[in-house]
C-alpha cells in the first residue's frame, strides 16, 4: 500500500525503502510518517505522508471542526500549494487521497492522505523576534498574505478553492466552548461583552487576504531561500483579516528577546513596516496596502479576539498581551 500511494506521487518510484513516523495528529486522528524511497534511476527521493483518519460521525464539536479543517488542508495542497507565488513558503503537494463515499453507512472513519514533499530544515522551536529568523516569518506571512490580498482574492479561494470561510482556529463561531468559561467580571467580562462586537469589526474589516491560521515555530522551517521560513499545517488556512496571523505570530509564534515594552514600542512597529513592504514587493497595488497607524489598529482589533479565546481556554505566549489588551480594548471598540 505504501508502495502504491508513493508512485501516485512519483510513477518512477520503485520501492519504499523505509517508513519512518514523525507526529501523531491531534486526537489520535492520524500520524505523519517520511517515506524514504528508491526510484527506478537508482535516486532516492523522500515524501511526507500525512495520514488523517478522522471518525465519522464526529463525536463532539471539536471532531467537527477538526475534520473540517483536514478537508481544507487537503484542498489546500491540491489546489493551490503548487502556484509558483508560494514556492519558497510551503511544501508542494503531491497527491490527495480521499474516501468520499459516504453511502457505507457502517464506515467509522473518515480517511484523508497528503503526500508532500519534505521541509528544507528542521522545524523552528525557537525564533526570536529581533533576528533575521524572526524577520524572515514576516516576510513569509506577507507573502502568502499577498497572493490572496482583498475581498474578492479570499473570498474567490473559499468559493473555487476549498479553503477556509473563516480562517485560524479560534474565531468566535468555533468557540462556543471556550466562550462560556469567560466570566462575566474583570477584563474576562469585557472581553465577554465585546466578543460579538470584535468579531464582527475583524470581519468587515478591508484588509481581507487568506491566513494560515497556526503560525506558532513548529509549524515553521527555514526556507531554501534564506530570506524566508517555509510553512506546514494548513488545516485553518481561510479567509480573516490579515492583523490575525500577525497577532498570533507575535504572541505564540516569537519568542520575544527584548522587554515587553520594548517589543510594543520598537519591535512591533519595525515588523508591520517590513510586512507592508514585503506586500508591496509581492504585487499589492499602493492604493490597497495599510499604513503602520491602520495596521496596528487592526493588530489591536487582533490581540483582543486572541485573548477573548485565551481567556476561556488557557492564556499562553509572550507575556505583553494581556497588559495590551486591558490597554486597548475601549479604544478599539469606540472606533
């Protein structure tokens, strides 16, 4: 079987010459395995296979939004990983196998493979937000952000393109869990109150594109092209304003290696300013790309919708957000 599902990616493929696992999914819903293989020209050539088996019907809310998100992972690297625009940011996809048949009633699965090719380096446990690493993600999040810039781009790659209708993992709609553990005192109360009113602002907001969703250092590689890092996990690829990945990014992606006052003060301001350029360098007309004032508002709007989740799940990350939060929310719900 192994054997098979390789040469649907390379026909030239002559055998498997080793399986090694990598990860288990989350849920026990599949694992990650590296195939090592020899081709027929005496080559050896490695695949990623992601193996999701997700149960079918989903037992809870978390299962649903779980196997949503591997569909559009799935169409995520058959449909778009291949476009020259995003070459040096993610693995290409090699294959997509599904099991649609939903008329066995009997099945308890539902089963997903992706087959990929590797990451050019081992994964990012650590990147700090000061160095070429750190400034590298931005750059890549710009890019990816450029490709699918505006209303029209995102929404046309949900509608023909099987991504995300809203994008990350922790938008309001997805949480209802998390969102009745807030309590109703303190900046808990506030968030709870505003959490409808954020949603909604971050929705309507302009600066519409296709976010990744997850951008925490282990989904992150140093790209072949040191200027940027390559990206896996797609599975909360969607549609979102763009502050969102960035507020996740300087929050659980970044390891901040300066004080919390100095990151918000200098830091920040020098990464939205490197991002908009990278937009620009990528093809976004001038008359589209936010100044550093607006995006940091809509950065804001972004830290606040991330606490409201923290809030009911568990706050984690660099330390600065909730100080930020209590600083900004008023101002960013009077505007």
């Amino acid at each position: 079987k192994s054997l098979e599902l390789a040469q649907s990616a390379d026909p030239d493929i002559a055998s498997v010459t080793s399986i090694q696992s990598i990860a288990r999914l989350w849920a026990g819903m599949g694992s990650i395995e590296r195939l090592t293989c020899a081709k027929h020209s005496g080559d050896s050539v490695t695949i990623i296979a992601k193996r999701i088996s997700c149960p079918n019907p989903p037992r809870s809310f978390g299962d649903r939004r779980k196997a949503a998100s591997y569909q559009v992972e799935a169409n995520f690297y058959s449909q778009h990983s291949n476009q020259a625009a995003l070459a040096e940011i993610c693995c290409r996809g090699l294959h997509v196998e599904q099991d649609n048949d939903d008329s066995d009633k009997s099945k308890k699965k539902q089963n997903i493979t992706i087959l990929m090719t590797p990451l050019p380096h081992p994964v990012l446990h650590c990147m700090p937000s000061g160095n070429e690493v750190g400034q590298a993600a931005v750059r890549s999040v710009a890019k990816l952000h450029a490709h699918f810039w505006g209303p029209s781009k995102s929404t046309a790659a949900v509608e023909s393109g099987g991504l995300a209708p809203q994008g990350t993992y922790w938008y309001l709609d997805t949480r209802p869990d998390e969102y009745d553990a807030l309590s109703s005192r303190g900046l808990e109360g506030k968030l709870r109150r505003a959490a409808a009113t954020l949603d909604q602002k971050l929705k309507d907001h302009p600066y519409q594109t296709i976010v990744h969703g997850d951008l925490k250092g282990c989904n992150m590689s140093l790209s072949s092209t040191p200027n940027y890092v390559q990206f896996v996990d797609f599975q909360y690829v969607g549609k979102a304003c763009c502050a969102k990945d960035l507020a996740y990014l300087f929050v659980c992606g970044m390891d901040i290696d300066t004080s919390d006052t100095e990151f918000e003060q200098i830091q920040e301001g020098k990464l939205l300013a490197l991002y908009i350029q990278e937009l620009q360098n990528h093809g976004v007309p001038a008359d589209q790309l936010p100044t550093v004032d607006e995006l940091t508002h809509a950065l804001d709007l972004a830290y606040c919708d991330l606490y409201r989740w923290m809030c009911g799940w568990g706050v984690w990350g660099n330390g600065f957000l909730a100080d930020r939060v209590e600083r900004c929310l008023d101002d960013v719900l009077a505007q």
